[in-house]
C-alpha cells in the first residue's frame, strides 16, 4: 500500500555535487537548513554571507554588488533602536559600531566575490515573492530592520519582475564562472504573515517564472529542484511542520534532503558521507564508563576513521 504520491525524480546525470565541490547557498531560511546537512557531511560550502535573503531582487542586488566589486560607504547605512543596519542585508549583520558594519559589508562583499568565481554549485533559495519599497529613497529592501512601516510600501513582485531578475542574477555569474551550476529551489516556508492567498500567489509567481527562465536557459548548467512540490505533495500534513505550523520540522528537513542527497551527491560521496556521519555520531555519543576497554576502542576506531578520510580530504576538520 502506497500512503503518498512520490515525485518522480532521476540521479542528475551530470555535475553531480561531490567532496571536491564548492557549494554557495543563497536566499531563504531553507536554504540554511540543506546548509546545515552540507556542514554536517564535511562538504566544502558557503552560506548566505549576508544573511537570509527572502526575495529574488534581495539575491540579485548582493549577487551584483559582489561581482561588480562595490564598496559600501557611510551612505548605505542607517542607525536605528541603537544599531546599524544596511537595507540590503539581513539584521544578522546589524552592529552597534558603524565602522564595524562597514567592515563586515565590504569583507562580505569581497568573500562572495571569490566564492562566486569559485563556486562549482550555486544553491538559490527563493521565499517570496512580496518585497518592502523604501518610500524615501523609492527602492526596494531586503529586510526592513523594525523602521516604521509607514516608511515602506508592500508590492507584489510580477512574474516578468522575477523572470528579469533571475535572468540577471544568471547572466551575472555566467559572466565570471561559466562553469557553475546553478540550482533554484523554492522555499517550503509559508510567509502567512502576507495571507494564505497571498502566499499562494507568491509562491506562483516565483515557480512560473523560474520554469520560464529555465525554458530558455537549456545550455546553461541552470535546473530547478522540487522542495516546495516534495513538502506540498508528498508530505502535506501537518505533523511534518514545526510548532508554529509555518516551517518545515526536522523529519520535513531530512526527508527533503534525501530527496536531494538522490538527485545532486554523487554515489562515490555517499560512501565518504556515512563514514562522516559515523564520526560525528561518535563525536556527540557520551559513554556511561569513559574508561571502559569498550569506549577506548571505540575512540580509537573513530580517530582511525578521521585519519583516513583526512588523509583523502585534506579540508575535512572534526
């Protein structure tokens, strides 16, 4: 008996993700959730260096400042409930010190210059595609850091506004790195605070036009995976989200990333990876008896499996 309906997915034939990759990850909070399963298995990542990103425009300013080597300047930052912040990043990297929030920005900037020539996979997480307009200034934020609401005005992204800025955000690292395979996903995470409909609507826009880009990007390295259709349709139930019945759970993470671990890892990789799984297990196991002659050679079967796989894999650090 068959208890869901399984999307239908096939091992990508090609560029396969494996221990000699470079991994860049950017967008919503999904995004840090697969992360997090790359940092567990030791792969070589780089996670949204400026923070949550919700909307594509948010991805394709920093994607461009980054590439088009921008400087920040005491102009793009603001001081606000005793802090600094910058509109085009998350609050992660609000600081109380201005000169401190200048070094941040710019050390970013220049980091996420490098990963993106470096990078071999390019992971984008879209959430919404609802965006805040900064009315002063008459341009579009990616985090609005508490300023008074009446200072924004909400819009609804257009299919055509995504499909632009992807195309963008594309055109920008083919620019720099050919080579780079560019993976969209869209967020499982639903924005209720925008409306059931509303939320809906957005999650529409952001997958029509990532297939429309998609249609005309054939010899791109540029591909879509599912994770918002594998929430929707093969889990849709409500004990596969958190407490507040708007993220995605553990089990919802893990089953997802599975799914992904079938189509983008390498099976060479899933060797390595459940020999890094035995040694973080044994990392985080605590004995009843330390002494014991069974823990000991227990430790000294775990050190042997660290030696070996950084032997293979320098990089790797426990």
């Amino acid at each position: 008996m068959k208890l869901l309906t399984e999307i239908p997915l096939i091992s990508q034939p090609h560029y396969q993700i494996d221990y000699d990759s470079n991994i860049l990850l950017f967008g919503s909070c999904f995004s840090e959730n697969i992360g997090k399963k790359l940092v567990y298995f030791k792969f070589q990542n780089y996670q949204n260096p400026f923070g949550i990103l919700f909307h594509p425009k948010a991805i394709e300013t920093l994607i461009t400042y980054s590439i088009n080597q921008k400087e920040y300047s005491e102009a793009d930052i603001f001081y606000n409930n005793e802090q600094w912040h910058c509109f085009d990043t998350h609050s992660k990297l609000s600081n109380n010190s201005k000169e401190d929030l200048l070094i941040d920005l710019n050390s970013q900037l220049k980091s996420t210059n490098k990963q993106i020539h470096d990078a071999t996979h390019i992971i984008i997480t879209l959430g919404t595609a609802w965006v805040y307009r900064f009315i002063e200034i008459n341009s579009i934020v990616a985090n609005c850091h508490k300023v008074s609401q009446k200072q924004f005005k909400k819009e609804l992204l257009s299919v055509d506004d995504v499909t632009q800025s992807l195309n963008t955000i594309i055109s920008l690292i083919k620019r720099v790195n050919e080579k780079a395979s560019i993976v969209f996903t869209v967020s499982p995470v639903k924005h209720l605070k925008d409306g059931f409909v509303e939320n809906t609507l957005s999650k529409s826009h952001l997958i029509t036009a990532i297939h429309h880009v998609l249609s005309h990007q054939t010899q791109s390295r540029c591909f879509y995976f599912p994770s918002y259709e594998i929430m929707m349709d093969e889990l849709r139930d409500y004990r596969f989200y958190a407490e507040d019945m708007v993220h995605p759970n553990q089990s919802a993470i893990h089953y997802i990333w599975e799914r992904f671990v079938k189509v983008w890892i390498s099976q060479q990789s899933l060797k390595t990876m459940n020999v890094i799984d035995f040694i973080q297990k044994g990392i985080l196991h605590k004995p009843f008896n330390p002494k014991s002659e069974a823990h000991l050679n227990f430790l000294q079967q775990l050190e042997t499996k660290k030696n070996q796989i950084q032997k293979e894999f320098p990089e790797i650090i426990f």
